[in-house]
C-alpha cells in the first residue's frame, strides 16, 4: 500500500469511528481543498454517499467562486446542505472591512457555528483542519472535545494512544479532525491521484492565485503561474512560505489566533 492510500485508510478509519459513535454527527465544509478532500474521503467511506448533514458556514463575505463551487458539487454529490449564518450579527453591520479580524472571527464564524450546533443538536462534527497549518492546529487531537461555553480546554485533551480515540463525557460536542495528519502537499498528492474537484481560486490566473482561501476581505492571492494540481504540486516541492501567510488572522500576533481557537473558532 503507498502512503496515500495509508493516510486515506487512517482517515476513513477516523470518519467510520465517529459515524458509529454519534448519532447526530455532521461536516463542515469551506469549500477548500481540505474539506474537499475530507468530503471526497466521507463518500469512498460510505461508498458514493455521504449520511449526513455537510454544514457551510456562511459569513456572506465568501469570493462567488466559492458560492459557485458549493452550489454546483452540493447538486451534483446530492448533499443534505445546510447553510448557517450569524443573521443578528450581519444585520447589525459586522465584516471584516467594519471591525477588528478578531471580533469579526468570532460572530460571523464561531457564533454562527454556535447557533447552528444548538438549532439542530449536533453531537460531533467532521472538520478537515490538519496539523502542519498552525501551530496552535498542531495541538489538536483526533477527537477533540468542547465545552458547553465552546471552550478549548488544550491541556486537558484526552490523550490518543494506539488509535483508540477517547470521548469526554461532559462534553457539549466533539470535533473530529480525519486528516490531521495530513500535509498540504500530501492533500494536493491525494487530489491529483482521486481526481477531486478544485476550487478555480487556487489555479493561477493572470500571474496569481489563492494558496488558503476564505473570506474574500481577509485573502490575498501569491505571486504563481500554477494554474494545474500538477503545477501546484511543483510549486510548493520548491516553496519555504507559509501555507497561510495571506490570511489576515495569521498576520495577527500569534496569541490572537490561539484566543480564537480556544473559543471555538474552526
């Protein structure tokens, strides 16, 4: 078995483990290249389908490619889509281009994802954030469990030894984190050899293209003529930048994204 096929039998492993533990279980899902691939590894676990809800967090301020792309797989894949969105904040003028990148994090992603959680009772959900992103992602277990207040407690996470994965039962939800184990490269090998679609945002267009993509305020596009995976791949074989370095949250002191973890943020 090549390594590829190794990290997918780990994922999948990890996907059918929480599907069997939570009856009311559900996926994130950005419309990046992880939770693609994270959506692509759920339906080869359940062969061709995926039995249960993929959530989309909507803070408004997504590229329309964005939209574009999770309209168009959402048909085709035959996903049960919810969309959930922070209204009350929206409505009373929170972006990205009206307050701090903190405050803006908060409402729009990690309270929208709060009010989603307790309208449709949630147990876990399925995130596809991996270890080699940031260095505060890099303390996440498997399993990962959260308060009633949302909190991340990082020092009191149940250890994971032998791939038994521990659940906390206080917990008011767990996040489950299939491809932690994952790199950049490795998800991009994985897309090229699976063939799963690519948000046009990361080819490059006019000597430019998106490496992390997310709010369109908050994104800045690198210098690239990548404009296919095999492209890409090559880049980022040669590269030394950081996956993140044009996220607006990254650019932030380190502390910053720490505190947005530890409160809930994805």
């Amino acid at each position: 078995m090549d390594y590829l096929s190794r990290m997918e039998s780990d994922s999948v492993y990890v996907i059918r483990e929480a599907y069997h533990r939570y009856s009311r279980l559900a996926m994130l899902w950005s419309m990046g290249k992880d939770s693609t691939a994270l959506l692509w590894m759920v339906r080869k676990a359940f062969f061709g389908k995926i039995p249960f809800p993929v959530i989309h967090i909507d803070t408004s301020y997504k590229f329309p490619e964005i939209y574009a792309f999770r309209d168009r797989l959402a048909k085709e894949l035959d996903l049960d889509l919810r969309v959930a969105r922070n209204d009350e904040a929206l409505s009373g003028g929170m972006g990205p281009d009206k307050t701090d990148k903190f405050s803006c994090c908060n409402a729009l992603k990690t309270d929208a994802l709060k009010q989603a959680i307790a309208k449709m009772g949630f147990e876990a959900l399925l995130l596809g954030i991996r270890r080699d992103e940031h260095g505060v992602r890099a303390k996440e277990r498997y399993f990962s469990p959260r308060s009633q207040d949302f909190t991340w407690n990082v020092g009191s996470q149940p250890p994971e030894l032998w791939d038994l994965y521990a659940s906390v039962d206080e917990a008011a939800h767990d996040r489950i984190h299939p491809l932690l184990h994952m790199t950049e490269l490795d998800i991009w090998r994985y897309v090229r050899r699976e063939g799963v679609p690519v948000n046009p945002l990361y080819l490059a267009k006019g000597g430019k293209r998106y490496r992390s993509i997310g709010c369109a305020p908050c994104c800045m596009p690198i210098a690239s003529n990548a404009a296919t995976v095999d492209e890409i791949i090559a880049e980022l074989e040669a590269s030394r930048e950081p996956e993140r370095a044009g996220r607006a949250q990254d650019k932030e002191a380190a502390f910053t994204m720490q505190k947005l973890r530890s409160l809930g943020y994805m």
